[in-house]
C-alpha cells in the first residue's frame, strides 16, 4: 500500500538546486556585507535597484531613482555587498532592503492587506524584503552574494525579534524562494504597483520555525552546501546592541526626496505625520 504520510527525502531539491559549496558559500576577500549608511552608499544601491528593475521589466524607464516612502522609515534597513577597488574606491555590487512594519503597513499591503492584518492581530511582527539587485558585472558572483544578503538580513530581522518575513516574488523566481529559502506562498499570483503592474505572489518565512525547518531540509543530507549551517550555526555571536543601525539624517532625506526623486511632491499629509511620529519615537526609544 502507499504511503502517502511518507516524509520527503528532498532528492529532488538537491537535484533541483544543484548548488556547489565552492561556488555558492565562500565570502570573496574584497567583498563586504554591512547595513548601507552613507549617503554614497545608499544611493549606489538605489541606483542599482532602479537599473536591474528597469532592465526586466520592474520599474518605468522613464521614472526616477526607486526609492519609496517605506525606504524613509527610520527602521528600515538597506544591506549592501560593496566591493573593495583600487586607489580605495567601493562599488556596490549587490543590495537587499528590509522594511519593518509600522503604522504606515508594508509594500504587500496593496494586494495582501486582509492576509497580513490576519497576521498582525495575532501580535506578530513583520518585515518585508523589497529592491533585491546585484551587478551584471559581477554574474559570476550572482548567487553568493545574493545569499550573503539574506544572511545579515536574516540576522537582523532576529535580532528584531521580527516573527515573519515576507517577500513578494515574480512568477521566474518562485522557484528560488520556496525551493531553497524555503518562503512559503500566502496567496496567488497578482498585479502589483510596486512591480510595474507586472504579476508577483506574496511569500512568507516563521523565523520562529526557520531554525527547524532548514536543518529538516538540509541537514544530514550531504547537500554540497549546507544552508541551516550557513544561515544558523556559523553566524559569529552578533556582538552589537538590540535595534542598532542608524536611520537616514534630515540631510540624507532631503537629498533624496528633493534632489533625486520626485517623492516629497507624492508623499500625502497622512504619509508625512506618519514618518514624523516615526522619528520621534525612535528618538524617544534610543534617547537622543
């Protein structure tokens, strides 16, 4: 007789994924991963975002830098990959933002709300990862560094104590996200603003359930790269205060809801209040 309760030997995930440690989990000497902070680097990554997503069809050729409402947050977070050159120069090679919930709600609202609120209500707190982008000149290095992102991302999404993160995935890179980030679908497929009206699907990761869920998938497997050992166990001890990283200065701000963007004019009286109380409780909470 069958088994249909038999649990799966993930075979067919290692035959799908096909990753090799070699290519996949060594850290290149001359690349590093932080939290972006200076004005340079927050623009590199922005620039970078708004070309990759106007080369496959995410944002309009003719718009201005990507940056949201949700970048002026004062807990959202851009990681970069910035790549040391010669004569002391850095170039940013790979980029990933984490958006915290808050009383201005996340990206995913605008096709999720009801899924999300469902969340919400049961006191879980959420981020959303939105403007993952690396070089074309560094294709070779794609994959790495794409998921040398997501480690500090995931790092300090626990170090927040966020229960849920939530992504939203185009129809090509499905795969990528359920079959080895493991993010699970919260609804179909849709037309999205933030996606240039071009269809994506909701995903969602329990960073309370992430620990065991990787190790059930990889662990004991021979898989030639082990992601729970690389997501959760050869993380160096996180040696900085709860809820660090700086929010965008008044300076950085202005440059670029004025200088670069056109967002000042977009932002509604509602988005304005919101981002002030939002930067008055930061100050608030850390005391300055």
């Amino acid at each position: 007789m069958l088994n249909n309760n038999k649990k799966p030997t993930y075979i067919e995930k290692r035959r799908s994924v096909r990753i090799r440690r070699s290519k996949l989990l060594n850290q290149s000497e001359n690349i590093e991963y932080k939290i972006a902070t200076t004005t340079d680097e927050i623009e590199q990554a922005l620039e970078l975002v708004t070309q990759q997503y106007i080369s496959v069809g995410l944002h309009k050729e003719d718009c201005h830098l990507r940056l949201t409402k949700y970048h002026l947050l004062p807990d959202s977070k851009i990681f970069i990959a910035i790549k040391k050159l010669a004569g002391g120069k850095e170039k940013v090679i790979g980029t990933l933002t984490m958006i915290t919930d808050s009383s201005m709600g996340l990206p995913m609202d605008e096709i999720y709300l009801d899924k999300l609120n469902r969340l919400r209500i049961t006191g879980l707190l959420l981020a959303e990862v939105i403007g993952l982008a690396t070089s074309p000149s560094e294709s070779a290095l794609q994959n790495n560094i794409v998921m040398y992102l997501f480690k500090i991302c995931l790092q300090y999404a626990q170090l927040c104590r966020i229960n849920e993160l939530m992504c939203s995935v185009t129809k090509k890179h499905i795969t990528f996200y359920e079959e080895l980030l493991l993010f699970k679908p919260i609804g179909e497929l849709s037309a999205y603003s933030f996606a240039n009206g071009l269809p994506i699907q909701g995903h969602r990761l329990n960073l309370q359930q992430a620990d065991s869920h990787f190790k059930e998938v990889y662990s004991g497997m021979e898989f030639d790269a082990n992601l729970h050992r690389f997501f959760f166990t050869d993380t160096p001890t996180y040696n900085r205060p709860f809820g660090e990283g700086e929010a965008m200065s008044p300076d950085q701000i202005r440059y670029f809801i004025e200088t670069r963007t056109q967002l000042l004019s977009l932002l509604s009286n509602k988005d304005k209040c919101i981002l002030r109380k939002e930067y008055i409780d930061q100050k608030k909470k850390f005391g300055y």
